[in-house]
C-alpha cells in the first residue's frame, strides 16, 4: 500500500561559513528526508547554490520552505511566516547578528525571486531561549542602557538545544517531559545550556554568539577591559576587534596552528595542547556551574559535531567527576559515535548521553506546525 505524502519542506540552514539544504518529505507527522546538501561556502554565494539546488532537484511552487534565522531579537519567540513585515524586522536585528542575520535575508529574497508564489517560514535560533529566567537574561549594567538599545543575553543554538531535550524525553520514554538536562552544543561554535522540564534557566550564549564556551575561532567568555585595552592602547579598530574575536581566536587562536579539533587532537606540540586544555576546562566549569544552577541533572548530553564525533573529548569532559557521581562507560563512549546513545554507567547518578543533532528536522517540524498542509496538498 501506497503512502500518500502530505507535501514537501524545503529546509535552509544558513551559518556564517557553511550552507546545508535539506528537502524532506511529509508522511502525516513523519519527515522523511529525501536530498541533503552541506557546502562550506567560504568564497562561495550562497544564494548560486541554493539557486542550483532548487534547480537540480525541481523545487516549484508547492515546497513550504523553512530559513533558520539566526536572531529574532525580543519579538520572535516562535516560527512565523515570512512577509515584508518580518523581513524588516530582521533587517532591524542585523546589527546583532551581523554575521548571519543579513544572509538569512539574502536567501528569503533569492527564493522569493525564484519562486514568487512559495510559502516561507522563518524559525529562529534564539526562540527556545525567550523566557530567560530574568535572572540569568539581565547584564549588570544601567538598566535604562539595556532597555534603549535591547542589550539582554539571547542565547543561541535554540534548535540544538531543544532538539537534544526533545529527543532525550523521547529516547527515555519521558512523556511528561520531566526532568533536569544539561546539553552540550559542540561544533565551530559551541554553547551549554541548562534546562528544567523543558524550560532553559541558563545558557553560555548571551547577546552575541561570542560569549560562553572557547570555540573554534571564537573567545568565549572574556574580560571587557580587554577589548578597551587594545582599543586604547594598541590601536583595534571595531572592526579589527570584531575579525579578533570571531575568525582568530578560541582554538585557533590559542594554538596558532588549527581550529579544527580532529588536527589538534593529533598534534603533540604544547600550544595544541594548552588550547584543548583551556577548551576542556571551560567546558567543566560551566557543566559544574549548571549542576549547582539545577540542583543536580538527570542527564547530560553531547551533541554538534565534536560533540557527536569525539570520544575523547567527551573523556577529558567527563573525567574527574566522581565526586558527582557522574561515570562513564568507556567502552560506550569509544563506540557511540555519531549516533544516539547512553555512555554512562548503570549506577551513574546523571546519565550520559550522545545524541545526535537534527536541527534541519527541527526546522522542518516547526514549519509544518506554522502551516499545516491536509492530505493531497489542500492548504488549511
């Protein structure tokens, strides 16, 4: 017996460096993904292989398409249809996400151009992290500043973070989706948040994705009277600040030789080794802080390239913690890889997960939920 497909999603997920194109297939509430694409697209116009894309693979009029938009600001805190009132404010929130949030706007215009008539939906990144416990979303700065200019910690991977939730409830059999998780966000970019039943009390990831965990050419935490030092003192432009902190620092930076963890992990020189050290301890000292945050965790999980990939970075990570009854199952640990798994030991007090991220899955969830499509392509 045919299965009679409820309509097709095209899922666009834009980074600062990379492009990944996703179409998908709806079966009732499954999403079946029948084309992928993953360009690093440094030198490269995202909006010529999107173009190709939609091209090669007969994209029309009847695809729902879905952006990830990187910065919805305090407005968006859900998926939303795309019309000329959204895309301006998107625009508005550029200065915020300089280095995404006017790519987004590239695409959305390149598919309206393309296919005039296409529904597009944009689902964004900070979404998951709207009800900030004000605690944790308020910088100790005048009030009145933060007001004016909206200057309030965001957090960033929201589809990550509850992707990892999401699947974990599922993987666990957890359907009243209770429960205290700690989720680890490892790629180029790197975050850590610290969820209570679904709802984030804290993330790494504040007004800007450079904030929190060392990353790949991204600081990470760091004293502001750095940056008023080198203005003064040795001359940084904002600009020469911003390429600092962004394409030169985190791991590159500290190594001086690599951003990319599998060629670090295999270097045996002591700058590669002090930049994983300082990438590992950044790591434990927030995953210990969040534990205090939430009063302990049911589980911790691992996910985002480095996160899915790596064993022993997920070793290092994890080493040490007998003191809270956090064990590891080496054995487990060695062979989960990129895939779902659980790599602690039966008596561990938190569980430890791998799961792997599907944040194009995720964009595809909520556009279908934004715009529901009945049987034979009738819209409702």
């Amino acid at each position: 017996m045919s299965v009679q497909v409820h309509h097709r999603l095209l899922v666009i997920n834009s980074g600062s460096s990379s492009l990944r194109l996703a179409l998908f297939e709806r079966q009732v509430d499954n999403f079946i993904e029948i084309r992928s694409e993953r360009f690093d697209t440094l030198g490269e116009d995202q909006a010529v292989l999107l173009r190709n894309f939609i091209h090669a693979h007969h994209i029309d009029d009847t695809v729902l398409i879905a952006h990830r938009v990187v910065h919805g600001g305090a407005h968006f805190n859900r998926a939303t249809m795309i019309d000329d009132s959204v895309i301006q404010q998107i625009e508005s929130l550029a200065p915020l996400a300089p280095l995404h949030n006017p790519l987004a706007l590239k695409l959305i215009k390149a598919v309206a151009s393309l296919l005039p008539a296409v529904q597009q939906a944009a689902v964004f990144d900070t979404a998951f992290f709207h009800n900030l416990p004000a605690v944790a979303r308020t910088y100790a700065i005048p009030a009145a500043l933060s007001r004016e200019h909206q200057i309030y910690r965001y957090g960033f991977h929201g589809l990550a973070h509850e992707y990892m939730w999401q699947q974990w409830c599922g993987l666990t059999g957890n359907a009243s989706q209770q429960g205290r998780l700690i989720t680890l966000q490892l790629g180029s970019g790197c975050s850590i948040a610290a969820i209570s039943n679904g709802q984030v009390l804290d993330t790494s990831m504040g007004f800007s994705p450079l904030e929190g965990l060392v990353m790949a050419t991204r600081s990470g935490d760091l004293d502001p009277g750095i940056l008023l030092y080198l203005q003064r003192e040795a001359g940084y432009s904002i600009n020469e600040l911003d390429q600092l902190l962004n394409k030169h620092s985190g791991l590159l930076g500290v190594s001086e030789h690599s951003a990319d963890m599998r060629e670090l992990l295999a270097t045996s020189d002591d700058a590669a080794s002090l930049a994983l050290d300082i990438y590992v301890y950044r790591l434990r000292k927030y995953i210990g802080a969040y534990l205090n945050v939430l009063g302990g965790a049911e589980a911790i999980v691992f996910g985002g390239g480095v996160g899915e990939h790596s064993s022993e970075i997920r070793a290092r990570v994890l080493r040490g913690m007998g003191w809270c009854a956090i064990e590891m199952d080496k054995k487990s640990n060695d062979t989960t890889i990129a895939t779902d798994g659980c790599i602690s030991l039966p008596h561990s007090r938190s569980q430890v997960w791998v799961i792997r991220v599907r944040e194009e899955l995720m964009l595809a969830r909520a556009a279908a939920e934004l715009y529901e499509i009945k049987w034979g392509g009738e819209k409702r």
